[in-house]
C-alpha cells in the first residue's frame, strides 16, 4: 500500500519524464524487501532530480540563445553607429581641412610682414597646416619675415610634417 501511494505521487514526474518505463529499470520486478524498496525509490529518486535538472538545463539554454540574439543586434547596432560616426569625423576632417585651405589663400594674399606677425602668434600646428596651404616662394617670403628662432621652429616641423 505504502509503495502504492509512493507511485501515485510521483505520477505526474512520471508523465513528464515519458512514462513509468524511464523511470524504473528494465530488468524491474516487484521488490520484495525492504532494503531493495528504499533502493529503487533512492533511483527513482535520483531519476527524478536528472529530469527536473534536464529540464532546467533546457531553459537556461534557452535564455543563452535569446541572450545571444539580443547581443547580435546590439552588435549590429554598435557597428552601424560607429559606421555613422567615422562617416561624421570624415566629414568634420574635410571641412576642417576647406577651412584651413580657404585661411592658406588668405594669407597668402596678405603683405608678408603682417601674415608673418599672425602667423608667429599662431599655435604651431594650426601655424604649420596654414603653411603647408602656401605656395613654396609666398611661403618663403612669410618665413624671411619671422622672428629667426619662430621660423627655425616652423621649419623644422613643416619638414617632418606626415600628410594627412
């Protein structure tokens, strides 16, 4: 009676695991004494816990993958982003670079004396960038009329100035 009710109450465990023939052993027969009850309900027992551990590893499986699909788009998203952004800083660079060409002319048009003035109170980046936008004699002109020491310093880092 005892083992009766100890199989009624693991009858919905039972249908969940596909029926009573997974959980008892193929060479099964009815136990005769104790020691061998608490044995086969020990297995069942442990039966049991495999199929609520099988179960559980299948969803926790399941969450990773839709895990891993969030992360994709993410991806996907982050990747079109930086796409966007590199397209923007190209952007900035060139209009940068038409600023700096239309200020090259500019002082190039200028009397060399008063571009030399400006120029020598420029950053020497800004100053170097401006130069590399002159012609080669205007330029000369600009550097004659600097400060010596100002225009051994522009010369120095026009000449190992890398290309954009």
């Amino acid at each position: 009676m005892k083992y009766l009710l100890f199989i009624l109450a693991l009858m919905p465990a039972i249908v969940h695991a596909g029926g009573a023939d997974n959980l008892l052993p193929s060479t099964y027969t009815d136990p005769g004494s104790v020691e061998e009850r608490r044995m086969l309900a020990a297995v069942q027992q442990q039966r049991l816990k495999l199929v609520e551990r099988e179960r559980q590893l299948d969803n926790r499986e399941l969450e990773l993958g839709m895990l891993e699909d969030e992360i994709d788009t993410k991806l996907l998203k982050m990747n079109k982003l930086q796409k966007t952004l590199e397209s923007l800083l190209e952007q900035k660079d060139l209009a940068e670079q038409q600023r700096i060409n239309k200020l090259s002319r500019i002082y190039e048009r200028m009397e060399p004396a008063q571009a030399a003035r400006l120029l020598a109170s420029l950053d020497q980046k800004m100053a170097i960038r401006i130069l590399s936008g002159i012609k080669a004699k205007t330029a000369g002109k600009l550097l004659d009329n600097l400060d010596p020491q100002v225009a051994k310093r522009l010369t120095t880092s026009y000449s190992t100035l890398v290309p954009d």
